[in-house]
C-alpha cells in the first residue's frame, strides 16, 4: 500500500507540474475582390482588331482560374510573400482567398503582384529576369510573361482582412508592369503574300536589346514583352529573319525617343529586305530595282544566329571609285578610301559605315551568291574591272604593314583570290556596313 500510495502521489505531482500551453497563433481569413485595372493586358490575352475607337487594335485580358497572386506586406520586421488564390467572376474581376500570418496590422501597406511565381523571394518584389525565354507568340506571354501589380491598405476587423484602394470599400486595380510590342513581317519586294512570309527565327537587337525567338511553327507575327516605363531611346532597332532558306534583314527607326507605357500595346509592321535589295541615303531599304536615292546594293545579310547590335549585313556601292583603266596601288588606294569614308564627298548613310572590306567579307558575299561563285557576285555586283582591292593584309599572322606586303585581291578573271604587291594597280569598290 505504501509503494502504491507513492505512486500516486507522483504521478499527483507530475500532473500539477504540467503547465498550461499557450494557444497556438492562427492565421488570419483573407478575401478580397480586386479588378484588373485600365491596363490593356493575364493569363488569358486576346488580341482585338483595330476599330474606331482603337485605330492600333488592342489587346484584352481576362482572369484564369485557380492562379495565384501574392500579398505582400510587414508584420514587425518581417516582410512576407503569402500566396492567394484567385477565382474569377463574371464581371472582370476577382476574389483572392488567403490566410495571412497573425500579427498583420489593420491599415497597414500591402503589395499585391500577379502571379505569385514573379515574385523574387529576397526582394519581395517582380524578379528582374523574368522576361528571359520569351517565345514571340501572344500566348506565351499570356503564360508566363504577364504581371500586374497594384498597392493597398488591409483592413482587419473580427478576426478577417481584407484590402482597400487608399479609400475604405474601393477596389485595388492591378497596374500590367509590361508593354507588348507586336512586329508583322513583311517582305519589301512585295512578291511574297503576307499569309506565306514567316521566319522560323527572329533575332530583334538595339544597343540596349537582344532578343531571340525560335518558335515550333514558322510565324509572320513575334510578340514581345518588355517592361513599361522603358526609355527607347533614339537608334536603329534591327530585326534578323530565317525566312525559308534565305536571310533577311528589317529594320525600326526611333526618331524622337519615347518611353513604353505600361499595359500598352504597339503594333508594327517591319519591311524586311534581302541580298539584291537596295540600301537609300537615308539608311531605308528598298526593292530591288530602285533607283532613286540608292548609294548601295545588299549583298551579304547576316545570319540570324549571328546578328547582334553591330552587324546585320554589308551592301555594297552602285559603283567603283576608280575606272578599270586607272586603278590604285595599295597606298593610294589606302588614302582614297580613307577620305572617301571620312569626307561628305562620300554619301552618309544613316546607321551605316563605308568600308573597304576585309577578305573575310568578300568571301561572306561570294558564299550567298551562287554557293562560292566569284562570277556570280560580279554579275551582282555590276563590277566592271577584274580586280578589287581587300583590306586584308596577305601575310596576316601579325606581321606589320611594310610597302612591300602584298594585300588579298579578289580575282574576278580567274573566279578565285589573289594577292599583289602594293605597287600594282587594282580597282577599288567600298561597302557598306549596317
């Protein structure tokens, strides 16, 4: 009996030892209705004709069911990303559904970004690389590349939250962060119906863009996405195609420079050229066959692959600097072309320089014309003499310029290279760069 009565009694003291646990902290219910703005782009894009009221077209957006958004705000020191999941309803907007974390303060600054997955989980914000891996279609953008962001206060009362606009009861409206620019292609001889002229790859360069697209199916219509508030500054905008086997080149003009608009969308139609076209003045393409205002014939476009915001392709000048008859040795020739590209006496050409080009060039232009044929980039060209000068120093392997070093010459007579001593007198045609 003693040894049972000890029992209990321990196990009376233990039981009075055990303390009262505190109550768990529980989240706090979270629904809101939240529309999308005045923007013109979420998961569902639809791209609307023009008409009347929208002379570029438009593109329209509507909610997908089950996406997540998140709510981003600080309770104490701790900013938190917590995810809401969005239902759709039959009047543009939508109710978030949420449990926020206990401790969230009634008034307080809450962030709501769509979707969730944009968000960079140390900054709490859009993640500055989220625009990589675009495809060029509309509805990869619709997938992956659409965000919207928009800033509110969280009213809490009985144990709820909800969010406001500034205003209690007024709904918070997502700003689209992105504009969408929309590039047609079309083919500058007009030869080619719209439906039929489609680029297996896109390559679209500036000095501060470069973008690639390689879409399963061929399209005569690329989508991009960039971030609004993007300055474009003044400059050539260059766009790179594979269209069948042939490469071509088109180019955008941005005279006064301007900056996207956020949910805005900017439709273009790009006039794309090719080897024969012809390059103005003015820095424009033109069709094969004009003759107003042309200074230079494409020859050479640059692959798609291998575009980027300095080399596109080379044309080159209407005609020689110096007749068959009085051709230049390499030292005059050198001088020549030296104040040919560097004076007025030689047209400018707007996003464009005059060269002499190299070995390497030459060879890029007989490569397109005719599969390695010398006979049929002189036909092209309308070259009158036998012989060009290159810039391309024979010896090449580091060797310094001397008089007596003879340069590469493309040897039209002989459909092949050559090479001359800086003293024989070889014609000179310039290209042109862009």
């Amino acid at each position: 009996m003693a040894a049972l009565a000890l029992m209990t009694a321990a196990c009376s003291n233990e039981d009075n030892a055990i303390e009262q646990q505190p109550q768990m902290a529980r989240g706090i219910p979270f629904t809101a209705t939240i529309s999308l703005g005045n923007s013109a782009s979420t998961r569902a894009l639809e791209e609307i004709a023009p008409n009347g009221d929208n002379p570029n077209g438009r593109i329209v957006a509507t909610w997908a069911e089950n996406e997540k958004v998140a709510l981003i705000y600080t309770v104490g020191s701790t900013t938190y990303a917590t995810p809401a999941t969005v239902t759709p309803q039959t009047n543009g907007t939508a109710t978030l559904s949420a449990t926020l974390q206990s401790g969230a303060v009634n008034g307080s600054d809450v962030t709501i970004i769509y979707p969730a997955s944009a968000v960079d989980e140390t900054t709490k914000d859009i993640k500055t690389d989220f625009l990589t891996g675009q495809d060029g279609t509309l509805a990869g953008i619709a997938a992956n590349f659409d965000v919207r962001k928009g800033t509110g206060k969280l009213s809490i009362s009985g144990g709820k939250a909800t969010v406001y606009d500034g205003t209690p009861g007024t709904l918070v409206k997502l700003e689209n962060q992105y504009a969408i620019l929309k590039f047609t292609l079309q083919d500058i001889r007009g030869a080619i119906g719209a439906a039929d002229f489609k680029a297996s790859e896109l390559k679209v360069s500036s000095s501060t863009l470069n973008k690639s697209f390689s879409p399963s199916t061929a399209s005569g219509e690329y989508y991009i996405a960039l971030p609004g508030q993007t300055v474009l500054n003044v400059g050539a905008y260059w766009l790179n195609a594979t269209i069948g086997d042939k490469a071509y080149v088109g180019k955008l003009r941005i005279d006064p420079a301007f900056t996207l608009g956020k949910g805005k969308f900017y439709p273009t139609t790009v006039q794309m050229a090719t080897v024969e076209d012809v390059v103005l003045s003015n820095g424009r393409f033109a069709a094969k066959g004009t003759t107003t205002d042309a200074v230079a014939k494409i020859t050479y476009v640059v692959e798609t692959s291998a575009a980027d915001a300095n080399n596109h392709g080379l044309a080159l000048a209407l005609g020689d600097e110096s007749p068959l008859a009085a051709g230049y040795g390499w030292q005059e020739a050198k001088s020549k072309i030296l104040s040919k590209c560097a004076s007025t006496s030689k047209t400018p050409v707007s996003d464009a320089s005059w060269i002499l080009p190299t070995k390497a060039q030459w060879g890029n232009m007989v490569g397109v014309n005719g599969a390695g044929s010398f006979a049929a980039l002189k036909t092209l060209g309308l070259f009158s003499g036998d012989y060009y000068w290159t810039s391309t120093n024979y010896t090449e392997e580091g060797q310094a310029e001397t008089d007596a070093d003879p340069w590469w010459i493309v040897d039209f007579d002989e459909n092949q290279w050559g090479h001359n001593n800086v003293y024989s007198e070889v014609s000179i045609r310039l290209g042109l760069t862009f």
